[in-house]
C-alpha cells in the first residue's frame, strides 16, 4: 500500500485561537503563507477549542466565513485536534490538556459539536478525523466507574458518528491518542487491553462492529518513542488486534544520550524546561527497564549526585521538536523511530490520513543563536517539505 492521497496536513494548535476570529486570522497570517511556500497539496487540521466549537455551532455565518477563509487560501480541512478543550495557549496548560476525560459528557458533547462542523467542512462523500484524549490523564483525579462510564461515551458517540454519515454521506472517524503517562499510553501494556475492554463492552450491546468502524486510535509517534517502544512492532500489533489507525501524527522526540556524562546535552536541555506543556521524560536504565518523570525539571537534569535516572543509557522527553532535525546542538531526537513507523504505515491495507504536529515551536528553545531566528510559517513549510520528501519514497 502506499499513503493517503490526502493533502498532507498540519495541525493548527500551534497558532492561539481562542475565538473563531482568532482562528480565521490564523489561517490567513500562518497558515496561508506555509501553504505558499510549498509547491504541493496542503491541508489545515483544525484545533476547535470548546469556544471556539460553542462559537461556531451557533453561527452558521461565522462557518461559513472559515470554510470561505480555507477555500480562499487553496486549503482543504478533513481533520480536527479535539483533544484541547480549552486554551492551549494559556500560560500554564500541562495536566489540563486532558480535562475534561471521556468519562465527561462535556467531552462527548465537545466531541459531537466538532465532528458536526467538521461534516460541514468536508466534501461529498469525504472522510474525516478526530483526534482525542487517551481517556484521562493518569495525574488527575478519577470518579469511581470512570471506565465503564468512557465505554458508555464511546459508544454513544459511535452512534453520534453513524447518524453523521447518514445524514450527510460524510464518514468521521475517532481516534484516540495515546500518550505518556496516561490511561492509554504503551501499546502492549495498557492501548490494546483497554481497547479489547471497549470492543468487549461494544459487542455486549449490540454495538461491536459499529465501534470497530467508528473508533480508532491516533499513532503519535513521538509519544512511542518516548516510551521507548518499537514503534514499527507497535504498530504491528495495533493492525493484528482490529484496531483501526484513523490518524498519524507524523512527530519527533528529543532525546539525550549517556545523560550522566553528557554535560552539554543537559545544559542544553535545561532550555526545554517551560511552564506551558507537560513534558514527560522516560530514561531507559542499562539493565533495560524503563523509568520515568512525569515532566522535565532542572533538578533532575542537574542532579548531583546522579541517582538512577541520571545514569540511564539515554533520556527521551515529551517535546515535539523538528520532524526534520537528526540532532538539535548536542541532544539527539527520536527521527529514525519516524522514518521505522511510516515504513510500517505504508504496508497497511489502509491509508491513515496524516499530520505534522509540532505545537511547541512558541516554546522552543532556538538552537541556532548566531543565526536569525526563522517565522513559525517558514518553520512549518520546512516540516512539511522534509514530510514530502519522505513520503515521496513510497
């Protein structure tokens, strides 16, 4: 197989859009310009938050200016990052990004405005995604029956997603997003047991192939890198269980090597520390295991004296840097783990739709100070060339 014939597409969350007209004016000063300097298809995959979602719901108006706002600037929509409900650009998101969980019919019913609009967005007989929440966030507090009321959600917005397609012949699909440290994080380990509990629950209803169909997973795979899976085998096992990959976040993860005596690597890493998102930082010890913090602080990377996590063969953090950079100074990123799990892709019998996804370039340290410092749009249009020359392999 080869990949989707879908423009390729970029995510949005990026840019700050707390309103529609936030949005719309982020379309055309980013979004427009990347779609400029690349001589190919392009996509924008929307970030909606739950504003923004409210906003657009009730203003068909205000839709149609988007719709006219991507037209205009040669840009097609068939995917939404609903996993943001509030403001990802607010000084502090971190463990927030995952609230509401999908045991919150606020979360369902985010989810179904989204999948709405985004119907409304996409041609005849289109196809779409919506990339979401891993369940919860492991460091948030959980009601009691939290599983059993997220497998009574995914159903009923299964159902949601099956009226969709029969009142509008548009096809939108979930996908859920694993990441670090959270209820859906490894595959083996928590991903596939979770979702064989969903399909189980499915099936008992009367639901279980409307659910296979519907609901999905988003392969992000910085965040199985991080983990240190192989992410090639990963998604292996993904296709044997049944579950469908509705969406691929085509990301990179910075990695350091050798953490204890690699001085420059962690000077240089001190830098990735910010008070915005989390960033969750795995090491791998010589014995093999994998140990973890729940985000980067500097006095785990300048401790002294090293303890466990300092002398582990090698430290892989939850920050999406460059898809296209080997290396950022001294510290390494997880990029050949990137080309491994598009080799894998390309031999499904189906083509996941496909995203570059670097939100972090507004916190990104610069690596490059003797150099002038490149626009967000050039940065992007960077990625998605790098992008296209990888898939062009295929």
């Amino acid at each position: 197989m080869t990949f989707a014939t879908l423009p390729l597409s970029y995510c949005t969350n990026v840019h700050p859009g707390r309103t529609v007209a936030e949005v719309i004016s982020g379309l055309i000063e980013h979004t427009a310009d990347v779609r400029r300097r690349v001589d190919f298809p392009m996509a924008a995959g929307l970030w909606l938050s739950a504003r923004v979602a409210d906003e657009l719901s009730g203003d068909q108006a205000a839709l149609e200016r988007l719709a006219q706002t991507l037209w205009q600037h040669d840009l097609c929509c068939y995917t939404l990052n609903t996993f943001p409900f509030g403001d990802f650009h607010s000084e502090r998101v971190k463990e927030q990004v995952y609230l509401p969980d999908w045991s919150s019919p606020d979360r369902v019913r985010y989810t179904q405005q989204c999948a709405a609009l985004l119907a409304q967005l996409l041609p005849a007989n289109g196809e779409g995604s919506l990339s979401t929440v891993p369940l919860a966030g492991r460091m948030n507090p959980r009601a009691s029956g939290f599983l059993d009321a997220c497998w009574n959600n995914l159903i009923e917005f299964a159902l949601y997603l099956r009226q969709i397609h029969e009142t509008t012949g548009r096809k939108i699909r979930l996908a859920i997003e694993p990441e670090p440290f959270c209820e859906m994080d490894r595959t083996l380990e928590t991903t596939l047991p979770l979702f064989e509990q969903l399909f189980a629950v499915a099936e008992a209803a009367g639901h279980g192939s409307l659910v296979r169909e519907y609901i999905g997973l988003c392969f992000d795979v910085c965040h199985q890198a991080v983990v240190f899976e192989d992410v090639a085998n990963s998604i292996g096992l993904i296709d044997q269980a049944g579950i469908r990959i509705n969406k691929v976040h085509i990301t990179n993860a910075v990695e350091l090597l050798d953490p204890a005596n690699n001085v420059a690597g962690r000077e240089m890493l001190c830098q990735f520390v910010e008070p915005r998102y989390l960033h969750q930082t795995y090491a791998q010890t010589a014995s093999g295991q994998v140990v973890f913090r729940e985000d980067l602080k500097r006095e785990d990377i300048l401790r002294v004296p090293p303890d466990e996590f300092m002398q582990a063969r090698s430290w892989r953090v939850h920050f999406h840097v460059p898809i296209f950079a080997e290396s950022i100074g001294p510290l390494s990123t997880t990029r050949p783990d990137l080309i491994a799990a598009l080799n894998r892709v390309a031999e499904l019998e189906y083509a996941p739709q496909l995203e570059v996804e670097t939100y972090t370039w507004p916190v990104m340290p610069n690596a490059s100070p003797d150099r002038p410092p490149e626009t967000i749009s050039e940065r992007i249009a960077n990625e998605l060339i790098s992008t296209a020359e990888l898939l062009s392999d295929y």
